[in-house]
C-alpha cells in the first residue's frame, strides 16, 4: 500500500461508501451536542418520526448561553433559560447522555469530550460547533458542522463528505521561556491566513508540536478553523496514551490493549503525500498579539500596530485600515502601549487546568490595575474548577482581583451576559478577534493565558519574557 | 427543500473581503427560536447602531436594491463559527445567491443543505460583477446553476461550485433520504466495526 498520511488513515477506516464521483459515507464515532446549535436538528427529526440512531454514541451538553454566575436557582434570561431547557427535553426524549448546567461534568463541549475519555485516537468526532477540531490533538478526526449535518449525523451516524487534501505544519525546534501553544497556533495563522487552510485538513508535526502537553495540543488544533481548515491532527503518543487512561468512558483491560495497538499505527507514513505543506522554527517564536478584527491580524509583542499603507493590494489595504479602525488603533503604536479594559481568560482554547496554573503563577501575590474595569477568569468545565480549586488556584485568583467564575463559553462568544461594551478593550485568551465578536463594538486582542494574566497585571500589554 | 435552477433578481454589493458568520449574524441573536424569522438579523451590526437605529446608507437598505436575493462580496465569505443560523439569516432575508471569490468550507456546506447557492467566482470576475451592480443598482442579475454562468447587463461569468453540492441544489435533494438508502450498509459497517474493534462504543463509567 503506498504510504499514507494520519488524516488518509482515518479516513480509510470510516468510510461506509464511496459514490462514482467520489463522494463517500463517512461513519461518526462520537457526536457531541450543545444547546445552541441542535434545537432544530431535533425538531427535524420530530418531524420526520426519526429516533436518534445511535444515542450511545452522542453526548450532550450546554455551554453556549448558560451564565457562569451562580446558577443554581436557575437561569435569568428568558431565550437562553428556554434553549437550555429544550436541550434538556430533547436528550430526554430521544435517550441522550446530558450533562446540565449544575453537573459537576458539564462545561465547554472541547473541554468535556476529552476530560471523560469520549474522545479518543482514531476516531471520527463531530459537533456543531467549529472548534470540534480541539479534538483532534488526540488523533481523532474532528470537526464542525452546522445544523442539518448535526440532525443528518443524529438520524444515520454518518456525514456525506468529500475528502479534504492534507496539509502538514512542521514547527521545529523549542519553545523560549513565555512563549506557549496559543504563541505557536497565532504565528501559524498569521503566516498561513485564515483561508490558508481551506479545503485542507492540517497535520501539525515536529519537536516543538511533539514537546507541547496534550493541553497545549488542543490549544493549537482547536484554531486550525481560524486558519481555514475544519480539522486539525497531530499523531497520537505516550503522552496521548497517558491523559487518556483512566477517563471515564475510556477502555480499559483487554479493549485498553486492543486500543493501544491500533493507536499505535495511527501516524503519517514515512513518503505520504501532502499537498501543502510549511515550516516554522519554535526557538524564533515570541509571545503573539492580535492588532486588528482576524486571527491573521498577529503581531509580536515588541511590535508596533501596523501601517495599512504600506500594503499593495488595495482591497487588503482597505479591509485593513478598516480593522484598524475598528480597533481605535493607530499605525506605530507600539504593543506594549495599548492600554486594557477588560480581561477573559477562558474558552475551549485555553480554558484548561494548565492555563489555569499558568495564569495563577503569573499573578500570585500580585493584584490586577486599577484601570481593568473586569478581569475574569472562566473555567472549560466543572471538572477544571473543582481541580482548580482543590490546588487552592481560585484564592490565588479571587486575592489578585480576579473574578472566579461557573463553566461556559462565556466572553468568548458572547451569548450570555459577560461581554464587552462598546469601545471597550479586551486581552481575551479565546480564539475570534472579529468585530462584534465579545459585545457590539468590542475589541478583542487574542493571547495566552500569561499575556493576558500578565496585561491584568499591568493594565495593558508586556513582554513576559522580560519579567522577572 | 426547494429546488435552485435559475434565478434573476436584483443584487448587494457587500465589498467586504473575510464577513464571517459571527457579523452575518451576531451570537446574541442565536437564542431565539427562528418561527419569527432571523432576516432582520443579518448583519446585525453593520446595519444597526448602538441606539439600533439603521446606519444610512448600509447598503442593504438602499431602496434601489430593495427585493435583491444575490449578495456579491469579495474573499472568504463566510468564515469563522458553524452557526447554520449565519445561513437562516441571509434565507430569510430573502438571499438566494452569493457570490465570492472563496467561501468558508462549513458555511458553503450550510449553504446548499438550505438552497443558499454559493457561487465561486475569480477575483477579477467578483471586482467587475461589484462594479457592474454599484453602477446599476437596478439591473437583475441572472444567476444559471444549470449553465453555471452569471449574466449581468452584457457581462457573462462563469462560476463553479463542487458537483455534488451542484446536484443537490438542482434536485433539491434531502440528504437524510439519500443517506437512509445505505441503511443497511451503515448497519453493517457499524457491526464489523463493533466486532474489530470493541473499545469504540464508549465505556459506561461516569
């Protein structure tokens, strides 16, 4: 067999058809389901008398809208309160798993999956949800899809698809001091654009990929959609293998073994073929700020804002100074001068228990600027709170001036009440600076968990590799 | 759903490259249930100020394109967040047609499942058609999925679009009917797979 890729791999293994002009069946492993997005997948199948096909194989649970204050008297808003409750009748009604909004399980669907051994190598995982490519730091091929795939995949298990090409990122090297998993995904986008990956499905390799925790491979699939790919993959390995063991849905025994050797065939063969394929150097990597209204907007820290004039293309140029706009920015200014009204740190990029530990090193025993109107701090899940807690990262928070909050997707997105005001700005460790994004007339600068615990700090922005 | 053959109507110039689907439709809107329709939605922000009075001159607004169901934008149309609800938006607008230089991949997958034709044209195709429609806002603009060409005033572009997603919208197809008709396939292959291997149905600990 001629050598093939990870992504060809997995692919081979799922496909149940293949019509004449290539169009293939594709079999669903694991269906993860949220609130926002499967209300009419439901209401579909209602309509039509279908049952769920395969309700083991799905698992639901709200994150979208739910507010991350106190919950547990039930939820204010009256449209998120209903769609919250409608998830609830239809995982009912139709025999799916369902994690509320007061299990300690429940939080953002890519930090659940993984945390309960649902996700594993191998697998085809999909959700309505685009970064369902988080996912795919295990091996898995994982991405999102709207709301008629999700009815389509909750009445057959399976997705009309045509294969994608492959693409391989390569980052070499090590990672400096302060600079991490969202530094390496931010650089990538910026080189690649966000339609460089379209049509592709990106496999990242080499030192600095294979060196990050399996945190940190999240963080880098998780915005492989912000560089235009639906998925993003990176090989299983022991540190794979570990994080998995002992997960709640995880095999175990003889199936664990079974498991295992099969995982362990899942890699890019030696000569496959990828269509596209770049090159980055870790150890040239420094700490990464967005300046306008896209992912590919990336500045280093020790940069200034850039000049839109200087671009040729005048549609580019225009679309530029347009986000510069946006973003009250001016050409020149340099990073370390933009001054900060709010703080996120959160979302299924960064809203892991690593990132929680990260931040708290950064701000222990220090206390957020007076000038930060809001920084809060969102767990991914119950389950990364709790952990969180009983490591004492929560007083740590709470003393520097941090608000601790319930799990969701929180500022992220937006749906429920933490957002941004017009005009304000934000050091926000999620994965969209688009306008609008975290409240009308927000602005959104994307970072790590240490840059942004680091500009709370300091009230805007530092390099942290010149901190002491 | 509704067959797409042809379609003439008036036509947007939107000329903004990378509109993802959090400005087709802001998230704090995806709440609510669609009975009502989320037409007044689309591109929420751009059209609507802080006071959610209309921004003169937006140009969806702009009488002369009033009943346009084609939208012409420029690159990556479409991109960011899976929310179908960026595509109810532009349907119950009344758009049909848009037509661009590059789509998000699951925005134009959303698209065809809602009869929403994304039209892939050049760039310099995208430029001239933009311009064409700026200059006579009145002019329909006939969109042939069948032909896979675009005609405005004299002007005559071709378009492509993936063969299967071209199908589907000719015909109108539900994919759930056409997926069901492998029922037994997917049974089979879901029992071989049981069988070799047994760790993928999921543990039942938690």
């Amino acid at each position: 067999m001629a050598p093939r890729t990870l992504y060809d791999k997995i692919w081979d293994d799922h496909v149940v058809d293949t019509q004449p002009d290539g169009t293939c069946l594709l079999y669903i492993d694991r269906h993860l389901v949220h609130e926002v997005t499967s209300p009419q997948a439901f209401e579909g199948l209602r309509v039509a008398h279908r049952k769920v096909h395969a309700p083991q194989k799905t698992l639901a649970v709200v994150d979208h809208n739910v507010p991350t204050t106190d919950r547990s008297h039930g939820i204010d808003d009256p449209e998120s309160a209903l769609q919250v409750a409608t998830l609830a009748r239809n995982a009912e009604e139709f025999g799916v798993e369902y994690y509320n909004e007061l299990d300690s399980r429940q939080g953002i669907v890519h930090v659940v999956g993984p945390e309960q051994g649902f996700t594993l190598p191998g697998m085809t995982i999909v959700c309505g949800d685009s970064h369902t490519s988080t996912h795919g730091a295990f091996g898995a091929l994982a991405h999102g899809i709207g709301t008629s795939e999700v009815e389509h995949v909750l009445a057959t298990q399976t997705l009309v698809q045509n294969k994608a090409k492959n693409m391989r990122v390569i980052v070499d090297g090590q990672l400096p001091e302060g600079v991490g998993a969202k530094d390496i995904i931010l650089a990538i986008i910026g080189e690649i654009g966000t339609a460089g990956g379209t049509g592709h499905v990106i496999e990242y390799a080499g030192e600095a990929i294979r060196s990050l925790s399996m945190e940190g491979r999240m963080t880098v699939c998780n915005m492989s959609i912000e560089g235009g790919a639906r998925a993003g993959l990176i090989a299983p390995d022991e540190k794979t293998f570990a994080y998995i063991l002992g997960k709640p849905k995880a095999p175990t025994g003889e199936q664990l073994e079974q498991a295992l050797a099969y995982w362990k065939t899942l890699f890019s063969d030696e000569g496959a073929h990828f269509d596209k394929e770049i090159r980055l150097d870790a150890a040239n990597l420094p700490p990464i700020v967005s300046w306008g209204t896209s992912p590919e907007d990336v500045v280093a820290v020790t940069g200034t804002v850039p000049d839109p004039e200087a671009i040729a293309d005048e549609n580019k140029r225009s679309s530029k100074r347009r986000a510069l706009d946006y973003m009250g920015l001016k050409p020149g200014t340099p990073i370390t001068d933009i001054p900060l009204d709010k703080i996120f740190i959160g979302s299924c990029t960064n809203g892991r228990i690593e990132d929680l530990r990260t931040v708290a090193t950064m701000v222990a025993g220090k206390t957020v600027a007076p000038s930060i109107k809001l920084a809060m701090i969102v767990p991914g899940s119950g389950l990364v709170k709790a952990q969180a807690e009983a490591e004492g990262l929560d007083a740590i928070f709470k003393a520097a001036g941090f608000e601790w909050r319930e799990p969701g997707c929180s500022m992220c997105l937006a749906m429920n009440a933490d957002r941004l005001d017009p005009g304000e700005r934000c050091a926000s460790t999620s994965n969209r600076n688009f306008e609008g994004r975290q409240g009308f007339k927000g602005r959104t600068h994307l970072v790590s968990p240490a840059m942004a615990a680091a500009a709370a700090i300091a009230g805007r922005f530092v390099d942290i590799r010149t901190l002491g | 759903m509704q067959p797409f053959t042809r379609l003439e109507a008036r036509a947007c110039p939107l000329g903004l490259a990378n509109v993802d689907t959090d400005q087709l439709i802001p998230a704090r809107f995806m709440s609510r249930p669609r009975t009502a329709g989320y037409g007044t939605f689309l591109l929420h922000d751009l059209r609507f100020g802080p006071d959610g009075a209309p921004v003169p001159g937006f140009v969806l607004d702009d009488p002369r394109r009033a009943g346009a169901r084609i939208l012409v934008a420029r690159r990556n149309f479409g991109t960011g967040s899976s929310r179908e609800a960026a595509v109810y938006a532009l349907v119950d607008y009344g758009i049909a047609c848009v037509i661009a230089p590059s789509f998000g991949d699951i925005f134009a997958s959303n698209a065809v499942k809602n009869g929403l034709l994304p039209a892939t044209v050049t760039e310099d195709d995208a430029e001239s058609l933009l311009a064409a429609i700026e200059a006579e806002p009145e002019t329909p603009v006939c969109v042939d999925l069948t032909a896979q060409t675009i005609a405005a005033g004299d002007r005559a572009i071709a378009f492509a679009i993936d063969p299967v997603r071209r199908l589907q919208l000719l015909n109108g197809w539900d994919d759930i009917d056409l997926t069901l008709r492998h029922a037994a396939e997917i049974a089979a292959f879901a029992r071989t797979r049981r069988t070799e291997a047994p760790w993928i149905v999921p543990g039942h600990g938690g």
